[in-house]
C-alpha cells in the first residue's frame, strides 16, 4: 500500500550503492535511476523527496568502472543504511578478497533494513557471509560458480530477483534495475513503481525469468568444437535434426557425438535444439508480424501447441504472452515497449 504524506515526511531513506574499482556501471546506475526517478516523481506530487541515494566506496573519492567513467563516491558510512545495495562488475573478485571491506560489509548490514546485490555483487556479499543459508541469484553466467565457492547458499539460476528476508539477490546487469523497482512497490506501493517503470519505459515486472536471455549463449562455449553445428542447425531448423543427421555433420560417430556433445555443452543434442528453436521463434514473434502458427512451421516445431509447450518450458511464458510484451510493433497502454535484457557478464 502507498504510504501516507506522513510517512513519506519520516523519510528521506538512505540507498547507499556500494561500488570498487572496475564495478560495472549499470549495476551502479540502474538502481539509483530507480530511486531518483521516484524522488522526482513524489516531489511533483508535493511531498518530499522519499530517497537519499549515493555511491559509496571505500576511501571515497574517484572510482574507475570497467566502462571506462569515473563514479565519485562518498567514502563508507559510518551510521546505518536504510538500504545497502552492492553492485557486481569484474572488480567484485578482487573486492571480495579485501578483508577489510568484507568486514564493513558484513557489521555495516547488520544494521541495515535491507541488503542486497546486483549481478556479481553476490560474490562480495557471500563473502561476508550475509547470504548463508538464504536463496539467492546472480547473472546466469556465474550461478555455477557463485554454487560452488559458497556451497552453503541456495543458488537459483531463473529468477530475476529473490527477496529472502531482509536480504535481496538479483540477476545480471539490468536486472538490477527491476531489484530497486520491487523496492520502491515495497516502500511506497504499486502506483508509485508503476509511474517509475513507465517514466524509465520498462516493465514493472518482467515476464519469465533470465532464462529467457540466454538460451542460445548458453550453449556457445569458447573455441568450442560445436559452434559450427549450431549455426547449421540454425539455418536448418525444418529438416531432420535426429542424432544420425547432426552426427555426420559433425564428422563423428554418433556415439562419440553424443557423448561429445553433452560434455562440452551441457546439453542432449535434443534439448539443443528445442532451445535454438525456440530462440529463432522468440526472434520471429519480437521483430515480425508473422502469425504464431506459422512461426511453429518455420523453427521445426510442426505444430503451434509443440511450440507453446516448448515455449513454456524454456521461457517461462507462452508465445502470445511474449508477442504482447516484446514486439517492436505492441506497446502497452500506458509505456513504450521494453527491449531484451543485456547477456553481458559481469
């Protein structure tokens, strides 16, 4: 529920966004804009401004992201944050091993309402052990990785966000951005992160999960010896695609194909090539008008219903949903269309 003019005058809320050298700058500025946005809006409705957001950094002064900008930051509060937001980025590693930050980290949050991270922030938070025991997400490129350095955690590869107590996790880079969207719904009701979403034109809430970005990447490794198949297999989505066909044309025994391919992958051929499928239909229903039915045909599916199912499986939403949500040619009523996430690590 939106908070009364009396409340809104207890505040404004701190939202400290912790960054480090060589932080990725979208985790940074994606959740302030959330925040700002929100001041901005609450200040031409005539009440105060509900938040107080900055950077912070240890030491304070000049931060170089891997953007190659320059943040200035505040140095580490010494009071408590009503929000401490960590935010990922290639420097988070190195971040993560400075004891000295992990140990503000860890007393600075005791005293926090709320604590979370962007992307690979999880890292730095897991190091100062905020998030043992708790579910959590990261981008989806380093979900393994985050499972096992901390093993203790909960790691879950699909959501956008996970809010576990007073401990919030999010997925890759813009994902950030729908975090502090779900903050300020908590904080000040549905109306004030709608007006927010629609001032920044995004959803409020994003169908699916990340997922739904990664389903072609996920199977492209480096100097992987299978590259070259699945861009066959793109461009042959009608014809047969059974073990027998993608075996000769690998140049392989279909046993040793087999087990090649899953090892390097992480995939059954079979599961491959539902998801480059449905990634040829997700592109198909975003930038064209071509009707659902034959959009099965032309990705292999044979059927609109093995498409929605596969759809469904893969992405979380069924094909119509996703044509209404992310066609360049549908706009909801009300905001412009929100383009596709970035598949970025960070």
């Amino acid at each position: 529920m939106r908070q009364s003019p009396h409340e809104l005058r207890q505040m404004p809320k701190t939202i400290h966004v912790l960054a480090f050298a060589n932080v990725q700058l979208l985790d940074v500025t994606g959740p302030l804009q959330v925040f700002a946005s929100a001041n901005d809006i609450a200040r031409q409705q005539g009440a105060p401004a509900p938040y107080a957001p900055s950077v912070i950094a240890s030491g304070g002064g000049a931060v170089m992201s891997s953007a190659g900008l320059a943040l200035l930051a505040e140095s580490l509060p010494e009071q408590s944050s009503d929000t401490l937001i960590i935010a990922g980025g290639w420097g988070v590693y190195a971040a993560a091993e400075d004891p000295s930050l992990v140990a503000w980290v860890r007393e600075h949050s005791a005293g926090c309402r709320r604590v979370s991270s962007v992307c690979t922030g999880a890292f730095l938070l897991a190091a100062s052990g905020w998030l043992d025991g708790r579910r959590v997400v990261t981008h989806w490129t380093r979900c393994e990785q985050l499972a096992q350095q901390h093993p203790q955690l909960q790691v879950e590869p699909n959501p956008i966000f996970i809010n576990d107590g007073p401990v919030w996790t999010s997925a890759g880079v813009t994902a950030g951005i729908d975090l502090a969207l779900a903050m300020v719904e908590a904080d000040l009701g549905r109306t004030m992160a709608l007006e927010v979403a629609r001032q920044l034109v995004v959803f409020l809430k994003r169908p699916g999960g990340q997922s739904q970005f990664s389903v072609t990447l996920s199977l492209q490794k480096e100097g992987s010896r299978f590259d070259d198949l699945h861009a066959w297999i793109s461009e042959n989505l009608t014809k047969d695609l059974g073990v027998p066909t993608l075996a000769l044309q690998a140049g392989m025994s279909e046993r040793s194909f087999v087990r090649h391919y899953r090892a390097d992958t992480g995939q059954t051929p079979a599961r491959a090539i539902e998801l480059i499928r449905v990634e040829t239909a997700r592109r198909l229903l975003s930038d064209t008008g071509v009707p659902i039915k034959r959009v099965a045909v032309q990705c292999g599916f044979g059927s609109e219903e093995t498409l929605r199912r596969s759809f469904l499986r893969a992405m979380g939403v069924t094909p119509q949903a996703y044509r209404e949500r992310f066609s360049v040619s549908v706009a909801a009523e009300g905001q412009s269309v929100y383009s596709t996430a970035s598949t970025s690590a960070t």
